[in-house]
C-alpha cells in the first residue's frame, strides 16, 4: 500500500526537495504552500513524477492562528476526502528568519508563530490522522543553531530586545522541545526533529534586510546542497529503523544529544501549555 505524506514549505529549499524524493519513493505527497505562483512551478517542475505517485497541493498560510488552524482543517478534509483518513508522514519544514520585530494579528512575534506556533497547531489536527497509520512519523525541521539558544520565560517571543538570530535560535529550541515534549505523549506516533546543517537555501534572503541578507549570501556558500539533508529525512520518514528514535534529535541520519536544556521536561510541558494557551488549543 502506498503511503501519504504532507510536507509544508513545499515551495522551495529542502520542503520542495524531500517532495521530490518522496515522489520517487512513490509516496502520495499532499503539499502544503501559499504562494501559487511558486505553486504552478513546482507542480510543472515534478509533473514527470506523478505517474506512480500522487501530487496535489493545498494552498495555506502558516503565519498566525486562523489562517494556520485554517490550513490544519483543509488538510485533514482533503486527506479524509482523497485517502480515507489516513494520513503516515508529516514533515514540517515551513520556517522564516525575520529582521526587525514584526506581529501578526494574534499579537505574536511572526518568527516564532511561523516556526513553532504553526508546527504545534498542524500536527494537533493531523495527529487524528496520523493514528490511522499503522506506521505513522513526524519529522520537525529544527537547526544546528538550537544549540546556542537558550530559554527565558520573561521574554519567550523576544517581544523585548528583539534580535534576529536570537528569535531564530529560540524558535528552533521550541522545535526541539514540541518533539520531545509529543514523543511523550503519543507514543504511538514516532516524531523527529531534523537538523539538516547548513545548506544552500533562499531562506536567508527571504524576509531579512541589509546585513543579514549580505551575511547570509556569504554563509550559504559553505553550505550542502538541499538533496543532502533531503535524503535522511526521507530515509527518517520511510525507513524502519528510525522507529525506536521517537523524541530524539537526528542529524545525517544518526541521533544525537541536543542542546542539554531540551532534556528539561518542566521547560518542555511549560512551552507546551503556553502555546496551548496562545492557539486555543486542547492538545490532549
Ligand atoms: N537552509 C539552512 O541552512 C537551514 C538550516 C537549518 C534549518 N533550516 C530550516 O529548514 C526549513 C526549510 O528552510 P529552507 O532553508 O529550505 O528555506 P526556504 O527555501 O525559504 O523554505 C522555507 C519554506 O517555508 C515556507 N514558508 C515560510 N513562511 C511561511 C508561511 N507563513 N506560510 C506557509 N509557508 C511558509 C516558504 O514559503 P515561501 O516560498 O512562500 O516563502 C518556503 O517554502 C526551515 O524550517 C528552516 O528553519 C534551514
């Protein structure tokens, strides 16, 4: 039987690339993007592999709570509509680096509501689904820079001092513990977070100015092609022995220790219940 798998971020980097080899896997990928111009793109880009595979795209935003609570419901009625329900893989890719303090509607900083927020509210309305597989994964794409964030409750969105890599890092630490703090909870649904290392993306150029555009063009230079972290997180999402690793930190395929404060589950469960709070959310 063929497997399902939603992949966010789709529209470019390594979302639009780990698309591409779940095709070749013949995995039925269901994309999540928000722009249709990149959308037509892509769709003609991976057209030659949609003769074994599925392709379709749903179109949302992830950048504050209706429009990404909105995306959560599309998605499970196109899955109920198109595969019954069920739903193997998710991967959560979508993510931005933002110059300058910038909020959404709900009054949350767009960073962390874009790259944790939105992680936390999809997987809440895909884990019914998930439920239906009898192999179902989560993979979460954390960062390397993780490791040099680190936790502050007086000031978790960074509303105040608002510095750019700052919010970035701590977004990718939230990641690593949503992983943690879900691996506890549904023990049945083996989740992941991914570090893919530094690879050659657009990301950097994206929502940023001046310096950190500049600096950014530099350091992507050093990086991996996308197909290189792309690669493990397909092997993450398909192959068997990945199973046992719920909750753990992958990089290049293997496990390893994430930054010491992700072990805390108090910091964990405290992140997890304030961002209950923030999305309306009863993530039992
Ligand atoms: N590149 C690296 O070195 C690196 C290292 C560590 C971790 N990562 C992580 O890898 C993930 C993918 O990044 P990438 O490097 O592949 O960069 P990318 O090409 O910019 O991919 C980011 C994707 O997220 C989407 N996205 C951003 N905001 C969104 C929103 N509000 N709603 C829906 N989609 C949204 C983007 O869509 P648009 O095209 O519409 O903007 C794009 O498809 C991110 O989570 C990033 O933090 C990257």
């Amino acid at each position: 039987m063929q497997k399902i798998a939603i992949v966010t971020g789709a529209s470019s980097g390594i979302g639009k690339t780990n698309v591409e080899l779940l095709l070749k896997e013949r995995v039925h990928v269901i994309a999540l993007a928000r722009n249709l111009e990149k959308i037509e793109t892509v769709k003609k880009e991976l057209e030659p592999l949609t003769k074994h595979a599925n392709l379709d795209f749903v179109v949302g935003d992830l950048s504050d709570n209706k429009s990404t609570h909105q995306a959560g419901k599309d998605l499970v009625s196109f899955v109920n509509k198109k595969y019954q329900g069920k739903l193997d893989i998710l991967m959560n890719v979508a993510g931005r680096v933002t110059s300058g303090y910038h909020e959404n509607e709900d009054g949350n900083e767009v960073t962390f509501a874009t790259n944790h927020l939105s992680v936390f509210i999809l997987t809440y309305h895909l884990t019914p689904l998930l439920k239906k597989s009898d192999d179902p994964r989560v993979l979460v794409v954390s960062s390397l820079s993780h490791y040099r964030a680190s936790i502050n409750w007086k000031n978790i969105q960074n509303k105040k001092f608002y510095n750019i890599l700052k919010a970035y890092k701590r977004s990718k630490l939230y990641n690593v513990f949503f992983v943690k703090a879900y691996a506890k909870r549904f023990k049945d649904i083996p989740i992941f977070a991914i570090d893919p290392g530094l690879v050659k993306t657009e990301i950097g150029g994206k929502n940023t100015t001046g310096l950190a555009r500049f600096v950014w063009n530099l350091r992507k230079s050093g990086g991996t092609d996308v197909y290189y972290p792309s690669k493990f997180m397909v092997d993450v999402a398909l192959k068997p022995e990945y199973k046992t690793f719920s909750g753990h930190y992958i990089k290049e395929g293997k496990s390893i220790k994430s930054n010491k404060i992700t072990y805390n589950d108090e910091h964990a469960n405290k992140l997890w219940s304030y961002s209950e709070a923030l999305t309306s959310i009863d993530f039992k």
